[in-house]
C-alpha cells in the first residue's frame, strides 16, 4: 500500500498514479481548475477563514477530508512549515495533438532539466506567457516532484505539461511545419532580433550540457542570450522567461498594430 509519505518518492508517484501538494494555495488552485483531487488532509481552520473555505469548497464537491493534528500533517508534508492542508492528487495524461494543431502556438520544450525548482518556475514562466503547454523529453526531472510542483505555484494545474519521447515529438513538429528555436551558448541568432512567427516551439537544455546533439541539429534557429557581465551562463528559467516573454511581445505588438490600423 502506498502511503502519504511515499507520494514523495518518484517510483511510488508512478506507481500509484498520484502525487501529493502541499498548502492552502496550491490546493485552492487545484479545485478551481478542477483537477482530479481525491482526498484532502487538513488540520482544524480554527481562526483561519481561508482554510476554513477551501475545506468548505471540497466538502461542496465531494471530496473526502481527513481532519489530523498538526505533528500529523508534520509528518506528511514536505515543507517545513505546513499550511494546514495537503491534497492527493490523481496524475493525468494531458492531450498534446490538439495544442499543436493550434495555428498560434507557442510550445516550450524542456531536454534533460534536471531542477525540480528550475522546472517548476519554467512551467509557471510558460503559462504566464501564453504558452499552450510543456513538454518534458525523457531525462527530465519529474513534474510532480514536490518541489516543482510548489514551484508552478498553480500553473500546472492550468497547462498541459506532456512527457514524450524525442523521434516523437520531432517527427509531429514536422509534420505541422512547427518552427522550432533552441537556446545554445553558441547561437548565432540574438533572441532579441529572432522571428517568432508562429507556431512556434522553444526548447531549452539541461543546466549544465545545454541542449543534446540531436536537437541542436533539429532546431531551425540556435538563439543566444548575450552575456554582459562576469557571470558564465544563465539560469535555464531566467533564459526561458527572456525567450518566451520576447516571443510573446512579438505577437502583441502585431496584434496591437493590426487593431490600430
């Protein structure tokens, strides 16, 4: 039987199905986009009316809670200060082929990110965007590693996040005639001077190897961030947040001058 605590461990999420979240904003962000939640554990609200409406909300959709002590919850949670709920939550497999039939697409792709923080915030970054999902190719670290998780504060419960394999995702990229830009150190193209027309895929390597051979090779343009100061590289979230915002400035700015006209 797979326990709370095990939900913490890789193997045991795939197993089960499921991973667990932590705290009253990711679990309220779980019931608004309506993700499978199973059960809720929770200690007493007491005198704290927003845990008392978020149990409230789950109670009006069904969803059993288990009311614990406080050391309880301690031992569940992997925080250090617990907010008073945790939630199991069933994993699913989102659809990708619909996102990438959409004629505005904006897709980030992530090679071998090994950061659950880093790939949390990436995912954040992606919906705040306009990104119409994630994709994790195989060596990527977890999505539902607790730390990720909290690093989406949210997000990955409102856009699709897809794990699959590399001949896969290339040969549906080409298939669509998706444009696809790579970040690389050895770029040749400023990301601020690149074409962003879309569809459009973005992808970014791992944090220490950068992007494997043979998407360096599929990408149609390599982009470079420039470095101005001492510092040897950038974070992998930050390159994403400059790329992706860049990206998404280009559509508005159209947009906004098509209404002028």
């Amino acid at each position: 039987m797979v326990t709370l605590r095990h939900l913490h461990d890789r193997r045991h999420r795939e197993e089960s199905g499921r991973f667990l979240i932590d705290g009253v904003r990711l679990v309220e962000e779980a019931l608004r986009a309506e993700a499978p939640v199973e059960r809720l554990i929770a200690v007493e609200p007491g005198d704290h009316p927003r845990l008392a409406a978020l149990l409230e909300a789950a109670r009006s959709r069904g969803i059993p809670i288990t009311t614990v002590a406080p050391h309880v919850l301690d031992a569940v949670s992997g925080v250090e200060t617990p907010q008073g709920v945790a939630a199991v939550v069933r994993q699913t497999a989102p659809l990708l082929d619909p996102v990438l039939d959409r004629p505005d697409l904006l897709l980030l792709v992530a090679d071998r990110v090994q950061d659950p923080g880093n790939l949390g915030t990436m995912i954040r970054t992606a919906d705040a965007a306009g990104a119409g999902a994630v994709v994790l190719l195989p060596g990527t670290v977890d999505p539902y590693n607790p730390k990720a998780v909290r690093a989406t504060m949210g997000s990955l419960f409102h856009l699709p996040v897809a794990e699959w394999p590399g001949e896969r995702l290339r040969a549906a990229l080409r298939a669509r005639a998706i444009r696809l830009l790579g970040t690389d150190a050895a770029g040749t193209v400023d990301f601020r001077e690149a074409d962003y027309h879309r569809p459009l895929a973005v992808i970014v390597g791992n944090e220490g190897e950068g992007l494997a051979a043979e998407w360096r090779a599929a990408a149609d343009v390599l982009l470079r961030i420039p470095i101005h100061g001492r510092a040897e590289s950038l974070n992998v979230a930050v390159a994403v947040g400059l790329v992706l915002y860049e990206a998404s400035r280009s559509v508005y700015t159209d947009a906004n001058l098509h209404r002028q006209v």
